[in-house]
C-alpha cells in the first residue's frame, strides 16, 4: 500500500524558515549575511518557498532533443571532410563549419558526407547570393537542414564594418536571399560577441531581443526561424534561466507581429572565464555550462575545447570535448526529461526577473531609437564596457575567483613553450564605421604579466 510520507510532517511557512536561519545567524542582520546581489541587481536569497511563489514562467523547452555539434573551420576542404566524417563517427550529430570566402568548393565539402535529416550551420565571413543558392540546391538533394548564420547587424557590433558598403546594401542583399531560396534558414543573431566582452545577463538578453527585433522589422514576413548562437557562463542557475527568460521573451516578441517565427538556440560555454595556466580546470567550466545549456533548453550545443585559446585545431581536445558532451547525454540521464527546471521555485524566480529587467531595457532601447541607432551611436559599447569593467574589478580584487589564475596559482606552471595561438586580444588596425565591441578574457592581464616572467 502506497504511504504519502509527506502526510506525516506539517508544512513549514516561508516565515519560519526566515526565522530558524535569523537564530542561526546568532544576531548578524540576515538582509547583510544570506542574501546577496547578483551584477544584474537580482537578490538572491538562501531559500525559495511555495508561499512566495506567484507565477511560473510559461517555457517549454526539449531539453531531451539536444544535438551535439561539432564546430569545423574551413580552410583544406579535403582536411574538413575527413574531420566531418570522423566526428560524425565518433557521436557528432551536427556540423556547424565556418567559411572565410566564396572560393570555397561548397559541392565538394558535403557531396560524401551522411546529411539526411542532420542539421548543419554555416557561418560566414563573407555574403554571397550565388554561394548560398548551391547550399539550397544541396540542402534539397541532402534533405538536410541547413541554418546559413547570416548576422549583419553582428558583424557590424564585432568588427565595425558590415559585409558590404552600407547597412542598406546589406538588407538588400539579405533579402534576394530570401527571394532565391526555398529552403534554408538564413539570419542569426550572435548573442555569444556580448557575452564574451562582459555585458551582464540582463543586457545579453535585452541587447540580442533588440537586435533581433531590428531583422524582425524587415523580414518578419519572410524568415522561418532565427538561430541564437550563445554563450554561456558559469553562474550555473542564473545560465539556465538566461535560456529561459530569452525564449519565453522571443516568442512574446515575434507574437507582436502575428507571426509564428521559431527560434533555434545554438550554445557554447564562453571565453570570458577560460584560461591558459591550469587550463584543465577549463574542462570542469566547460561541464557545468554545458548542463546549464542543456537545461536551459538548448537545441545543440559545440563544446569549447578546453585547449582551445592557446592551441590550433586538435584531435585530442577535440574528442574530450565531445565526450563531455556525449556522457552527459548518454550517461548522465540529461536525455530523458524535455523541462527538466520546471518546479523549481529558484530558477522559476530567476527567470522571471530577468525577463522583466530585460524587456523594461529592451522597452527603453526601442523607445530611444531602437538597437542599430544606439549601436551606431557607441552606446551599446560603452554600456557593455561599464558591465565588463565592473566584472574585471572583482576579479582582480579576487572576489570573482578563477581556480589556478587569482586563487591557489601554481607558480611552477608553464605556458609560454605551448602557445600555438596568441590567447590575447588582437589588434587589426582598419578603417571601421563603428568602434567595434571587443572580446576580452577576465585572467588576460594577469597571464601577460606571468608570461613575461617566465
């Protein structure tokens, strides 16, 4: 016979609770010990209760649906087909290549390889309507799904310059795509370039629904669904909510034009905390953003090598990226429940709250002009700038920690013999439109200063 063992206990009140951890506290003010503020002014307190809980978020994510993505950098063609062909093998189930020019053979990259049903992102330095109509023929004769991450509006953020002369070449261009094509998926919005140069979650969310909301103006008639390519931090919670609150925000959004417009989250674990000395514990980082994702509702995710700032392209770090992935979906039971935050009142919370800071911000970036106006007049930079200021000061006040960086640094380490690539930011002097918004890891002064005592 079934025994309810909650039956045998009375409910305790939000109130009592409060009051057990205020004797605890022994008389330190509860308000100054147990809560604390997150840079996103969200309080988080020590516990969540029934009783304070008004409203769940309306989110439906399949978690279970995940695909794990391999990221590819075209270069040899020949090279990128045996790479494809062996991650597929090896438990990749989708492909997301990044191609520099036009000159690529794009006929010969995917001939051989096993498409049918598989999902393949492309993205690329460069746009052109006659490249792009050759992937729509292929995508058909594949039965592929092809997402092409058309991103203007980003590549103008991160580099200060659009694909061609002026914004208004750049739509143009953007829609004879749609009109050439039939069945690819063709704008993204590039969520991962404020992340990565420090905005706080609250702007990664307002800014990339802003900057939607601009591609939205213009082919809200014309777009099937709009890849969100992500990144994703530590604050393990506050990332699930991230996810969330964003999906839950898009649809409201994409609502207001009565139109039925998808959104596809593509996710990897962020730049931002990783780091060259101790460069293992950027595997531990990279696990728990990745379950951050996959409860956040991913739809696929590329893991970030944990060797990927100071070495090229590698099998090794590779396939332990991949595994990492591979065991939390086979391993780890993160493939058998669809929404799987649902119920807890912590995450619930979050996740509402950062939906209402980050539509009140979307509101006022609308109400001054919208995303593009303010991102042409420096103010999108220079609020991410104050973000990403504010975070670096923690960190060199060691009040954010980087395990083996501004905590417990083994001094023997060594990294200068092992650089393949420059983990730094660089410098391209150019003739830009804007000053672009850049990327910057929070240990890199601290390493630059290692790497000369060395």
């Amino acid at each position: 016979m079934a025994t309810n063992l909650f039956d045998d206990f009375n409910p305790i009140s939000s109130k009592q609770w409060k009051q057990k951890i205020q004797f605890e506290l022994d008389g330190a003010d509860y308000n100054q010990t147990v809560i604390w503020n997150s840079p996103e002014d969200i309080q988080v307190k020590p516990f969540y209760h029934s009783d304070e809980f008004s409203k769940a978020a309306t989110v439906n994510t399949k978690a279970a649906d995940f695909k794990i993505c391999q990221n590819i950098f075209v270069f040899d063609v020949d090279k990128s087909i045996e790479r494809a062909l062996n991650t597929l093998e090896r438990g990749a189930e989708s492909l997301r290549f990044t191609i520099q020019n036009d000159k690529i053979d794009v006929q010969k990259l995917l001939e051989n390889l096993p498409l049918e049903n598989k999902t393949v992102y492309f993205n690329f330095n460069f746009i052109s309507i006659d490249f792009v109509k050759k992937l729509d023929t292929i995508s058909i004769q594949k039965k592929a799904i092809f997402y092409c991450n058309f991103d203007p509006i980003g590549k103008l953020a991160r580099e200060g310059n659009w694909f061609t002369t002026s914004e208004k070449n750049n739509f143009e261009t953007l829609a004879l795509l749609f009109k050439n094509t039939t069945n690819l998926n063709l704008l993204s919005v590039d969520l991962g370039l404020y992340q990565n140069s420090g905005a706080n979650i609250t702007q990664q969310i307002a800014y990339s629904l802003a900057h939607t909301n601009e591609y939205l103006n213009r082919f809200s008639n014309q777009t099937k669904s709009i890849v969100f390519q992500i990144s994703v931090g530590s604050n393990y919670f506050f990332e699930i909510a991230k996810l969330r609150a964003l999906r839950m925000l898009f649809d409201l959004i994409a609502g207001e034009y009565n139109s039925d417009i998808k959104c596809h989250f593509l996710v990897t674990p962020t730049k931002r905390n990783k780091t060259i000395y101790d460069y293992n514990v950027n595997m531990l980082r990279t696990t728990t953003e990745c379950m951050s994702a996959i409860l956040g509702g991913a739809d696929a995710i590329a893991n970030l090598p944990y060797d990927a700032l100071y070495h090229k392209d590698n099998e090794f770090g590779d396939r332990i990226a991949r595994n990492q992935l591979l065991i939390l979906k086979h391993e780890s039971y993160f493939d058998k429940v669809n929404n799987p935050a649902d119920g807890s009142y912590y995450i619930e919370s979050l996740t509402m709250q950062l939906a209402e800071k980050s539509l009140n911000l979307f509101k006022e970036i609308e109400a001054n002009g919208g995303f593009l106006k303010l991102l042409n007049e420096g103010t999108i930079k220079k609020k991410i700038q104050e973000s990403a200021n504010k975070e670096q000061e923690l960190f060199d006040s060691k009040k954010e920690v980087l395990l083996g960086t501004n905590k417990y640094p083994n001094k023997e380490d060594r990294m200068k013999h092992d650089l393949e690539l420059f983990p730094f930011v660089k410098i391209k002097p150019r003739k830009t439109l804007i000053t672009p918004i850049i990327e910057k890891r929070l240990a890199e002064k601290m390493e630059q200063e290692r790497l000369e005592l060395e």
